[in-house]
C-alpha cells in the first residue's frame, strides 16, 4: 500500500463511520440539543465542513467550490 493508497482508505473509512452515525437520525433530531448549553448535531457538522474547507483552501486555494454564502454563519 503506497501513500495514496492509505489516504484513499482513510477517506472511505471517515465516511462509512460518519455515515453509521447520522444516516438514520431524523431532521428533528438533527435539531436537537443534547443539553440546553450545546450545539445541535447541525451546527456540529456545519462546523467540521467549515472548518475542513478553510483549512484545505488555506493549502489547496481556489481547488474546491465555494460554500454557500452565509454558511459559515
């Protein structure tokens, strides 16, 4: 297994795991808080797109497609 290889097999099993986790959760229980001082599970994913996004443009500029406008609010 070369480098790529092992970044491919990452990506796959980032996917299958997020996946398993919120495949099956309903739009309401996205909407839920898990206590009255968290984020809902859609804040939490918007951010870890937001983030992941800043910080491979930071490397990658201009490679991948703008988010939306008003995303990251």
């Amino acid at each position: 297994m070369n480098s790529i290889d092992a970044i491919n097999n990452n990506i796959q099993m980032a996917e299958m795991i997020c996946g398993s986790y919120l495949d099956d959760l309903t739009d309401e229980e996205f909407m839920m808080r898990p206590h009255p001082g968290c984020n809902h599970v859609n804040w939490q994913v918007g951010h870890l797109i937001s983030s992941d996004y800043n910080m491979f443009s930071g490397v990658f500029p201009g490679v991948l497609p703008d988010l939306p406008e008003g995303f990251s609010e």
